[in-house]
C-alpha cells in the first residue's frame, strides 16, 4: 500500500538493526556487554558507548578524530563516540561504508547512565537519515538489584530508563538476591508490561534478551518481541500502566492516524510507547507501528500475517489518564476507523 507511504518489509530488513542499552550509573551495562560479546551469536555487533569503560581490548585503539574504536577479536567492535550521539553515530555509519572500520550488522547503543534513551530513540525514529540506515529493534534497561529501589525513589533519569524498556535486565541479583524481588516490584510501579530477565554475574541469553532479527535479518519479523510483550497485571496499581487496543476488523488507515495523532499530540509527554501490528484495509499483510512519545516510525508493510489470523492489536505504554483516555477514545472512533 506505497500510497500511504509505507516501508515495505525488505526495505525494513535493509536496515541496521539497533537495540538501545540504558540503565543508571552503575547498573551493570558494561558488565553486561563484556559477557555478551563472548557470545558467537553477537560477531559483527557495534557497541557504541559514552563512557569507555573496562571494555577487554583485543587490539590496539584505532585512533579516528575524537573516537576510540576497539576492534574485538571476533569482529565485534566496541566504540567510545565523542560529541552528540546522533551526529556520533553516522560517523560511525560512515566509517563503515568507507572501509575504516569493519562492516558490523547489527549495533547496541549505550548511553550514559544519566541520559534519557528517548531523545535518541526518536532520532533512530525520525531523523531522515538515521532511519534510512538504522531501524530501532529494542530498548533493554537494566536495573541494579542492590540499589534499584534507592534509584527508582530518588533518580528521575532511572525511572525514565525502565518506563521505556521493552526488556528489563536485574543485575547484580547474585550478591542481593534478598533485595531482587523488592526492586523487581518496585520496578512494576514504572514498567507493568517488559519482560524482566536475570543476570547473574552479568549473565544473559542473548536470544531470550534480544528480538530474532537482530541476529537474522530474515527472521519472521512478526516474531519481533519489541511489539508484542506481556500486557501486565491489570490489577497492579503503579505510576505506569499498559493497554491492548484490538479490532476484528480491517482499519481505514487515514481515520487511524487521525486517532493517533490526536492520542499522541495531546499526551505526548505521559504516553511513553506506542507499538502495534495492524490490519489495513487494502494490505495484504500486517503494518507494523512504533513510537516513543509523540515521535512515530515509517510504518512498515510485512509480507504475511503470523499463524493465527489477520487482528490488529496496538499496546500503549502510559500513565494511567492516558491510558483511561485512550480505551474510551478507542472505542468510541473505532467504528469509523473500520473498513465496511
């Protein structure tokens, strides 16, 4: 369906794949790459990082400007980008295709612990550039089971980082195993709806952490876990809350939009999430949408429909007005928004 300006699915494949990894000062994610990277799954990842810490080194540091490159033994390389990280990123991109550093095919981003991924999550989103080359697959936080409780109750940053996540990560929960179930209630109040894994000794299946087409990318898209996780518990009371939107019928994508423009606009701010796999009049396979905030990705035709049959779901990830709003709202625009 070109004339709504949708990307198709091998266009979407065509893309580097990203997954965002945010987490608060201290909360593991350094040690969590060392032990990915060990991983053979993840030769030919990029790891670009704020802070260049106890990252092993392989080889000596390529020096390019004000960016340290480490080229791992395994073809993986792990990058120290000075200066705004969008701008730091094409960089990156633009060393790749002129040869002067490996062609990796797949990259994690990690922030400082003090950032907000948001802002670079909506560039991977929107930036006309960036979305061309790059299509956002994840964002995975991890939380730090000896002080994710403090940090939650203190830090905005750190509330921020795990209402975002479309995968949580405990840390540390081997030497705090008391503590682990106190942080992982506390870290409910903000994310009701992302699977939460256990590292232990900053240990992790990366299959079980990362989407199957950041490793492959033809993988059944309609497998991508960043769209469909658990909706929560409903009866959970936290800061945050998550909604299913579903319809049996094919939806008149311009009177959607139009939903959705309105739900986004008028709550950019409490609405964190937006993804959905959905069944457009006149598309013979799902259009897939994601969002963060009121910043909306290219919406991507797939060429099949998953076992199971053709119904549009949308999750919301937002307060809980937001999401008491967006139900209401839905149901009322719903029988316009179908196709007859």
């Amino acid at each position: 369906m070109k004339r709504f300006g949708f990307l198709s699915q091998a266009s979407d494949r065509a893309r580097i794949p990203v997954v965002l990894l945010s987490g608060f000062l201290g909360s593991g994610k350094t040690t969590l790459i060392n032990v990915l990277l060990k991983d053979p799954r993840m030769a030919g990842t990029a790891v670009a990082v704020n802070e260049f810490g106890a990252v092993p080194l392989d080889r000596d540091l390529i020096d390019h400007g004000d960016d340290k490159t480490v080229v791992m033994a395994n073809g993986c390389l792990c990058c120290n980008l000075a200066g705004d990280m969008e701008d730091a990123v094409m960089r990156l991109f633009s060393r790749r295709e002129g040869g002067e550093v490996p062609r990796f095919d797949r990259l994690i981003i990690e922030p400082s612990g003090l950032s907000d991924p948001a802002p670079i999550a909506q560039a991977i989103l929107r930036n006309p550039v960036m979305s061309g080359v790059f299509r956002l697959e994840a964002i995975v936080t991890t939380v730090d089971a000896l002080f994710g409780a403090t940090q939650l109750a203190r830090h905005p940053e750190t509330r921020k980082q795990v209402a975002l996540a479309d995968r949580l990560v405990l840390t540390k929960g081997d030497v705090a195993d008391a503590d682990a179930d106190a942080v992982g209630r506390a870290v409910r109040d903000h994310n009701p709806a992302a699977p939460m894994l256990r590292a232990d000794h900053g240990a992790v299946d990366a299959a079980a952490l990362f989407p199957p087409s950041f490793f492959d990318p033809d993988a059944p898209a309609v497998s991508r876990s960043v769209l469909f996780a658990d909706d929560g518990d409903p009866d959970h009371v936290g800061r945050f809350a998550s909604v299913s939107l579903t319809a049996d019928g094919a939806l008149l994508w311009r009177p959607f939009e139009a939903w959705l423009r309105g739900v986004r606009l008028g709550h950019a701010e409490q609405l964190l999430r937006v993804k959905g796999m959905l069944a457009i009049d006149g598309c013979a396979g799902p259009v897939v949408v994601q969002g963060v905030h009121h910043v909306l990705n290219a919406p991507v035709e797939l060429d099949a429909w998953p076992a199971g049959g053709r119904k549009s779901r949308l999750v919301l990830i937002a307060d809980r007005a937001t999401i008491d709003a967006a139900r209401q709202s839905w149901i009322e625009a719903l029988p316009a928004m179908t196709a007859p």
